[in-house]
C-alpha cells in the first residue's frame, strides 16, 4: 500500500502514455498548466510538480493516452483477507455509474450500487453524505465564527482564518490554492472533505461501534474523483493511528470490478447504505454539483443565524452553468444574536466559482483586500464532480 501512496504523492496520480498523439486536447483543459507541450504530434508530460491529479485531462484525451494510478489491486486484496473493509461511496458515483451499465447520464443507481458494493464482498456499506453533513456543519460555523470576529462580537476574538472563507472539500481547488496562492491559505476552511471527514469518523467512533480495531480494518471510498486517491495519500490523515482511506477507487474502476466479478448489475435488487454512518440530509447530496458545496453551507449558517429555514427560492441564484457567480443573502437574526451581534441583519456576499483556473480575478481582490465577498465556494472541474475525472467516459476514438 505504502508504494502506490509515495508513488502518487510523488508522480500525482495521472500519466501520459507513450503513445499518445500530441494533439494538443489535454492542454486546452489543463486548470494549472501542467502539461509540458514538446511540438504538435510528440508525445506529451505532465509536470507532477504542478499537476492537480484532476484527471480533466484524462476525461478529455480523444484517443484514451491517459491513465490514473490504480488502487483496485489493494482493494481485491483486502476483500480476499481478513479486515473487515468497509467502503464510503459519494453522491456523484450513483449519478455516474448508471451509464458505465447503458444508463441515461444522472440515473440514480445507488440501491444497485449498494447491492454491487455487497455482493464485491465489502462488509459495510456507508453513505458519504454523512461526511458531507459534517463538512457543512464545520464549514457553516466556522463562517459564522469567522464573521462575527470581524464584527468585533466579544467571545470571537481568537477565531483563527480569514473572511472571505474559502471552501475546502475539493483537493484539486486546495492543491491549486497551495501551488499559486501559498500565502493565502487562511483564506480557506479548515473542515475536511465529506470524504476525510467521513473516514476519519469510521476508523474512530465506526470502529468502536462495530467492536472492530482500526488496525484491522481497511477503508475504501468510491470517489468521481482522481484527486481523491492523492487526497487520501497524503500524511495528515490518521486520525486512528491509522490511514484514515487505505484506498479509493473511481466511478471507472467500480464499474470495471463489477463487469469483472460478472454481477448482472441490471438485475440487482436495490438496497440502502448502513445506518450507523449511513444517514445523511438532502444537503449533503448537493455536494456533487458546483453551487452545492455553497448552499449547503449557507442553509446551515441561515439556519443557526435565523432560527429559521432558508426557503430555495432565496439561493437559487448560487446555482447555474457561469464559471463565477454571485449573489448576496439577507439573514435576518434571531433576537439572541441580535442581542450578541447587534445588528437586525447580516447581508452575505456569496461566489461561487466553477474550474480552479477561474478563481484568478476572485484571487486578485482578495489580496488588494477589495473583495465584496464573504463566501466562495471553487471546484476544480467545470460544473463540479459530477464531471470529476473518475467518472465513465465515453471515447469517440480509441
Ligand atoms: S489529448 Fe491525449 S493524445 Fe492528445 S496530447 Fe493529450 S494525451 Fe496525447
Ligand atoms: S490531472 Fe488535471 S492538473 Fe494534472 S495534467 Fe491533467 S488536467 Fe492538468
Ligand atoms: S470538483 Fe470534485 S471531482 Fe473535481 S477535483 Fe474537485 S472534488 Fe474532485
């Protein structure tokens, strides 16, 4: 296990192959300029130093060049062992996995899924949207936290991070923030990922519920998400003692264990993800789409601001195809913070950008400090994990 992580953590996890045509389509999609062009029609490199693990380009590349490093070796092992390995599966995996089996694009298949995961032999089957409650939760009150601190609201005053709050949960948009925006880091949230959050939780409270020592268990999470794999790899992640994620497969790869162990997915009868770290809200589904990650956070922060609930009409405005959008959102305060804040009101100035590479003129008013904003929410690929670069491709050439 530990060569795939130092190798990923020093190669990032996607390659070209030799073969690849030079045609120049992988560039035109690279957020962060990773890709070394030697000439039309020769080969190309990814620079591991600057590259997101993405995978926009792998998605992207008519011709299938390119390739992610693969964890479902590990997988099958732990499967055939004795761990007990549970696996975290993501929202944007149910909407995706549907068309690797001849499905309309966005069919929910996660009863299937779940049904799949089992029969593959994974002892648990758990929900990422329970991560992502959390995230929104962490998210949504470190907001709060951060803004009443500027408000000069006494018990706020040691609130570490900076306003406007960054999110934090896509790796691709964190590893672009740390290689160009190095000085500027406080900007972000310091909640983890629905998917390190989620972990983090199962290898602790999971594995003291189940009676199972985290020594002895192997966690698995089905991402749409080629950062993901880096994301897990890197060292701040043992909440245990251990590995929160031992590893993390695509949407792809699932797909390709499921043809592999000949399971007629059609013909599954669905059924639900466990209880224990199973349940999750509406909100935490809508992680998968960009504007999603925003809402959820701010329906948690109108909530515990207001008393009351944000009515959808109010936020659809976050939502849409612009790679940066924008609205303001009134929260009206509650009398108890009204008597804390001192103000009737709070007008919160919400961005929502869409592609890492987008996220340049945002940047730039924040560090003239003439940016209107409060919150803003990046993912790195272009309309948010939905279109992550784990998930089925369709290749017009091969
Ligand atoms: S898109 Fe594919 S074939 Fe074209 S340059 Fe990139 S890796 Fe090579
Ligand atoms: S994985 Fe992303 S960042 Fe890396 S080369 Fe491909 S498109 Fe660029
Ligand atoms: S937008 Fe989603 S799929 Fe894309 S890099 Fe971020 S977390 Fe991964």
């Amino acid at each position: 296990m530990s060569n795939i992580r130092d190798l990923i953590l020093s190669e990032g996890v996607i390659s070209i192959r030799d073969d690849c045509k030079g045609c120049d389509d992988c560039v035109k999609v690279c957020p962060n300029n990773a890709i070394t062009v030697n000439g039309l029609g020769t080969k190309h490199v990814i620079d591991p130093a600057k590259c997101l693990s993405c995978g926009q380009c792998l998605i992207t590349c008519p011709f299938g060049r390119i390739e992610d490093k693969s964890m479902v070796q590990e997988v099958k092992e732990a499967l055939a062992g004795n761990k007990v390995v549970v696996v975290q599966e993501a929202p944007a995996v149910r909407a995706g996995l549907g068309e690797a089996f001849g499905l309309e694009t966005g069919t929910d298949v996660e009863g299937r899924m779940i049904a799949a995961l089992q029969q593959l032999g994974f002892d648990h089957v758990y929900d990422t949207v329970f991560g992502a409650d959390m995230t929104i939760m962490e998210e949504g009150h470190e907001l709060i936290g951060r803004l009443m601190r500027d408000m000069g609201v006494p018990g706020y005053e040691t609130v570490e991070g900076k306003i406007p709050q960054f999110t934090s949960c896509c790796p691709g948009w964190v590893r672009y923030a740390e290689l160009n925006y190095p000085d500027m880091l406080e900007h972000l949230s310091t909640a983890k990922s629905p998917m390190m959050m989620q972990a983090a939780v199962t290898k602790t409270y999971g594995a003291q519920q189940l009676g199972v020592d985290p020594a002895d268990m192997f966690s698995v999470a089905v991402m749409p998400c080629t950062s993901k794999k880096y994301e897990a790899s890197r060292p701040e992640f043992i909440s245990s003692g251990y590995r929160d994620i031992d590893a993390v497969i695509t949407t792809r790869e699932l797909a390709q264990m499921i043809e592999e162990a000949g399971i007629d997915f059609d013909s599954l009868t669905p059924d639900e993800p466990e209880s224990l770290l199973g349940m999750g809200s509406g909100a935490g589904v809508i992680f998968g789409n960009t504007g999603g990650v925003m809402e959820a956070a701010l329906r948690t922060a109108y909530a515990a601001l207001s008393g009351e609930e944000l009515e959808t009409f109010e936020i659809t405005a976050v939502r849409g195809d612009d790679a940066v959008r924008s609205a303001t959102v009134t929260i009206p305060l509650s009398d108890e913070w009204k008597a804390v804040a001192g103000v009737e009101r709070l007008d919160l100035n919400v961005a929502i950008v869409s592609g890492s590479q987008n996220v340049t003129s945002v940047m730039e008013e924040v560090a003239a400090g003439t940016s209107p904003y409060h919150f803003i929410e990046v993912m790195n690929c272009p309309g948010g994990c939905v279109n992550g670069g784990g998930q089925p491709i369709n290749h017009e050439i091969l």
